[in-house]
C-alpha cells in the first residue's frame, strides 16, 4: 500500500516527570529532511529522535515539534535556604524578646522573607527520559503513517484508474496504426494512377513502399513497453515498500514512449490519442510527487 509523504500525527504523555507533547507533520521532498525542535533541557534527544523518524519515512520534509508544559512537570524543587531561615528566625525572636513584642511568625510570613524559598530544577535522567520520550514518539508516528496510509489509498485509488484510461487509450492506438499504412497504400495508389494513367502499376513497388513505411509508422515496440510500465506501476501501487521514487521513474519512461508514438504517427486519430495519452501521464506524475 502506497503511502503519501504529506501527514500529521501528534500524541501526548508524561517521561521522567515532565509533561510532553510531540507533533509531527511532513511535507513532499526529494529526500528524507528532518527537522527537529526541542526544549533546551532536552537536546540530547534530538538525534534518538531523527533516527527513529527515518525507521518509518524515507523520505519527505519532517518537522517534529517536541513542547514540554512547565506548569504540569514535575522537574521543579523547591529549596528551603536553612541557614538563612535560622538567621531571620534568631534574628526575630532576639528583636520580640528585647522589644516585648509579640511573636507572631508563622509559615507563610516565612515564606515572604527573602531569599528564604529558591525555586531549581531537578536533575533529569536522560536515558529515561529519553525511553519515555520515545515512547510518546511512536504514538505519534502511529496516528501519522495511519494518515498516509489513507492518503495513499486515495491517491492509489486515482493513480489506478488512470492507468486504466492509458490502458485503452493503448488499445485504440494498437487497434489505429494497422489502418494507417492501409490508408498510406491506398493513397500511393492513387498517385500512382494520377501519375501513370492507364499503364500498369508495379504491384512490387507499392508492396515495397508500403513495408517502408509500415516500417517506419510501427508503434509496436512502443505500446508493449507502455503496457509493461502500466502492469509495474499497479505493482507497485499495491506493494508495501516505498515507490515513489519507481514510479517516478516510470512515468518518466511512459512519458517517453508516448512522445515516440506520437513523433510516429500519421494519422490525426492517433495524434489525438496521443495528447490524451500523454495528459493523463502528466495527471499521475502530479499524483506521485505525494508518494513516498
């Protein structure tokens, strides 16, 4: 099954206490191109995650966003500075007993004091957090192949008929050009019997000329490798490994091959075929540009 190299995928989950959020979206590339964006504390992550991205796409433009909510992490300690709280504390009660005040301290006045609550992060595990990291990753990369994959089928579904339509637009150039070195005899004849009036026409020459042209009219050769090309190309539309790259080649060579039947032809029946032939090529090669 094709897949398409444009997607979205985004999951959500906790690693060594921090609360992650990790997206993905990709767009069409000649290459496999991504492109990472990480909280500062997690950097060291950024290479684990391209790797695993290239274990599913090969190729494509990726951006993975990888966002953290501080307000939900649990990588935040709160210190007490002890020896300055002793200090304000001695301080004050020295101040209430020499004054006769009345000692009134309590928790949250403490916590008011300068200085005296600081705020660090803890000290992250890196190899868990980069288990747990991955871990999200992969929910992500799930609900992102599962859209290409219904991309692909779309996009499988339209390459497929139109090679079908080239399939019996084929058909009508394979069923055309015999008539066309029939009508080319007739034609000589007819000349000939201009030309000559009532002397008698060499039958040979009329044989030999018409082979000469049949000759060099003849499609054959084209439209068996047309119909070739066409049988590789539903191949690889029903195949599970990428082919984009395959089937960009061979609409190149249908591509071909239509140009030659067209630089062959005689016959204005053909060259009409040939435009359509050779338009829905183009439509397909548009098509495939999305195809891993």
């Amino acid at each position: 099954m094709i897949k398409s190299m444009t997607g979205y995928g985004g999951a959500k989950g906790s690693a060594e206490g921090l609360v992650l959020s990790i997206e993905l979206k990709s767009v069409n590339n000649r290459y496999l191109d991504v492109t990472v964006k990480l909280p500062r504390a997690l950097m060291f992550a950024e290479e684990p995650i391209k790797q695993a991205v290239g274990r599913h796409i090969t190729r494509g433009k990726v951006d993975v966003f990888v966002t953290m909510d501080a307000s939900a992490s649990e990588d935040m300690e709160v210190r007490v500075n002890e020896p300055l709280l002793k200090g304000y504390l001695e301080a004050l009660n020295a101040a209430a007993e020499k004054y006769g005040l009345h000692n009134d301290v309590s928790v949250m006045g403490i916590c008011r004091l300068p200085d005296v609550l600081s705020t660090d992060r803890r000290e992250l595990d890196n190899d868990a957090a980069l288990e747990g990291i991955k871990a999200i990753l992969e929910q992500a990369l799930e609900e992102y192949d599962a859209m290409r994959l219904r991309e692909g089928e779309k996009l499988r579904d339209d390459v497929l008929s139109r090679l079908d339509e080239i399939s019996r637009l084929t058909g009508i150039v394979e069923e055309n050009a015999p008539k066309t070195v029939a009508e080319y005899r007739a034609r000589l004849e007819q000349k000939l019997q201009e030309v000559l009036g009532s002397a008698n026409i060499d039958e040979s020459r009329i044989l030999t000329e018409a082979a000469i042209f049949a000759d060099k009219i003849a499609v054959d050769e084209e439209t068996v490798r047309l119909r070739s090309h066409l049988s590789q190309l539903r191949g690889l539309t029903l195949g599970d490994s990428p082919a984009g790259r395959k089937m960009d080649f061979l609409i190149q060579e249908l591509n071909r091959e239509s140009n030659t039947i067209g630089s062959k032809c005689q016959n204005a029946d053909i060259a009409h075929v040939v435009v359509e032939l050779k338009a829905e090529i183009e439509k397909i090669r548009e098509q495939i540009q999305n195809v891993e």
